[in-house]
C-alpha cells in the first residue's frame, strides 16, 4: 500500500497520493457500410469479405467503449468531467458516423475499407489528445453482440 507523503503546502500536510484510474463511458451510434475494395471486382470481393460485400451495403447498430487512464484529481476527485469526455466524442465521432453511410460519407472510408478494425483505428486517431486531463488508454468497438474490436493506440 502506498505511504503517505509529504506535500509541499505549509505546515507539512500529508495527503494520500493520488491513485491511477481508467474511466470508461459507452456511446451508441447506427452507421453503415460495405466491406470491400475498389480495385476488386464483385465476385473477388463476395470471396474475400462475403455477405458484407454485397453492392447494397449493410448497417450495424455499434457500442463504443472509451477508457481514458490518468490520476484522481484530488480537488475533484475524478480523472476528468465526464460531461466533456461525451462532448469530446460526440463531436468527434458520434456527429461524423451516426446514421451516415461510412464507405460515401466519411473521405477517409472512401479509400479505406471501413472494417471495425479500420473504423476502431479512425475512432483513436479523432480522440488522442483530445481527452484532457486524462489520456486515452483504449477503445472498444462492438459491431454486434459477440464481434468487437479492442485498440489501445500504436
């Protein structure tokens, strides 16, 4: 257990030191997509890809998990506000994906192929950084119940 230590305020107060938290909010956003890739005719795509690389597309209705990582702030005693933690990811993913087709209207899925990986990878790059004080730990990305994705950055 760790030992208390001596702050610098005057008269030698002692405090805890602050402990090491991982903070996790859940988002939900309805996106879809078509996993295939242009260069590819249809049926080299339906080989590699299948049913998710039909022409008409598919949506999903997605879970995202964020985890950021920093100290309790011991005025506040939280890791960061919650509140700008989902204003942070509403602006910066749920407004750009929610009930958007991903392969037209996202550029970056106009070349990329939006697979959860490939989308979970786009997700981390919009937030890291953006999570102040704390920092971004890791991501999950539920296409379905049972299929999710788990990135914690390079």
């Amino acid at each position: 257990m760790d030992q208390p230590h001596h702050d610098s305020t005057p008269g030698g107060v002692f405090r805890e030191p602050s402990p090491f938290m991982y903070l996790s909010k859940r988002f939900h956003f309805s996106s879809s997509h078509r996993m295939a890739r242009p260069h590819l005719s249809l049926e080299e795509n339906l080989r590699q890809y299948g049913k998710c690389a039909n022409p008409g597309g598919h949506g999903h209705n997605y879970l995202l998990e964020v985890t950021v990582a920093g100290p309790v702030d011991p005025q506040t005693g939280c890791v960061m506000n919650l509140e700008i933690l989902a204003k942070v990811v509403r602006e910066k993913v749920l407004d750009v994906l929610d009930h958007r087709n991903i392969n037209e209207e996202i550029p970056h899925f106009q070349q990329a192929v939006p697979s959860m990986e490939n989308i979970a990878h786009w997700i981390w790059k919009e937030l890291e950084g953006e999570v102040y004080p704390a920092k971004l730990h890791h991501i999950r990305l539920f296409e379905t119940e049972r299929n999710f994705v788990e990135y914690r950055g390079e």
